[in-house]
C-alpha cells in the first residue's frame, strides 16, 4: 500500500487509510454540500473505492459518500496521525 506523507488532493490519496482534511473547494456552494455530507476541515475520510471513470466514495462519520473527480482534486488530505 502506499502511504502519503505529504499533503495531496483526496483523488490521489490510496484507499483504505484514515485521512485528515486540511482544505475544502473554494467554491462556497461545494462547501457547503460537502460540509452537510460531513466532509469538512478537519475532519477524518477514508476512500473507500477508486472509481474508473475518476470519482471516487469515501467513508465520513460512518456514511459512504460518493465524490466526482473534479471535487476529489479540490479536497487536500493528509495521513491522519
């Protein structure tokens, strides 16, 4: 498996580790949506699935959430220590 180090975009993040969201989408909609989805700084996420076509779902305070590809790249994450 490989283990980030380094802060990097969630569509880069490799499955299955816990991860700490340092940022969210600038944009103030997406903010949002992803806040009610329990996707926010500082909170834990976990990609559950790498999804072909780019997206991907992840695992956040016990729900699945499914996120495009375009989102996932808006998301920083790092190893949750």
């Amino acid at each position: 498996m490989v283990r980030v180090t380094n802060p990097v975009p969630l569509r880069e993040a490799p499955a299955g580790s816990p991860l700490h969201v340092l940022e969210t989408s600038s944009d103030q909609t997406a903010r949002r949506r992803l806040a009610a989805q329990g996707i926010r700084v500082g909170a834990t996420v976990s990609v559950v699935r790498q999804a072909a076509g780019g997206g991907l779902v992840v695992a956040v305070a016990g729900a699945r959430v499914a996120i495009g590809e375009s989102l996932a790249r808006t998301l920083i994450v790092e190893p949750r220590a």
